[in-house]
C-alpha cells in the first residue's frame, strides 16, 4: 500500500474504462473528483448517488470483466465490501 498517496483519481477511472467499465457524465465525475481530497469516497458516492447528476457506471456488453473490476478497485486501496458494492452496481439491473 505504500503507493497509495501516488495514485491518482485519473489513473483509477482509466483503470476502469480499460476494465470496461463505462462511465456516463465522466467530464462530471472526474471534476467533482478532483475537486475532492477523499476522492476515493467521492467516487463512491458518485458510483451510489451519481445517477441524479447523470452520473452512471455500467458495462460495456460482455466486454466486462467483474474480476478485472475488483483488481483496479483493490489496486487503488477501496475495502473489499466497497468493491462489492461497486460490482454489484454494475450488474444490476442488467
């Protein structure tokens, strides 16, 4: 974890897109991210509450994979139970 204080918010959502994550509002996301020095919380709650800014993350048709998802969560240092959570966003309602 000792690079944890070196990793950007801009390499996370890059991580994620690579992951094939789609995120809608991303000129959004990534504003309110940098504006944020919790940007790892930020981003949690965009991901949970996003969607009245116009916020969503969803996959990209099967070009997703929900173990790609979890590895750039958990390189970025969000807890397990935040991984999950996020996950299981992105598969709902699918």
């Amino acid at each position: 974890m000792g690079s944890y204080c070196n990793e950007s918010y801009a390499e996370f959502l890059d991580s994620l897109k690579a992951a094939g994550v789609v995120i809608r509002n991303e000129v959004e996301v990534r504003e309110r991210l940098a504006e944020s020095q919790r940007w790892r919380s930020a981003f949690m709650t965009l991901a949970a509450n996003g969607r009245t800014l116009g916020i969503e993350f969803t996959v990209a048709g099967n070009g997703s994979d929900p173990r790609a998802v979890q590895r750039v969560l958990a390189e970025h240092a969000f807890p397990a139970e935040k991984e999950a959570a996020f996950i299981a966003q992105l598969t709902a309602d699918r």
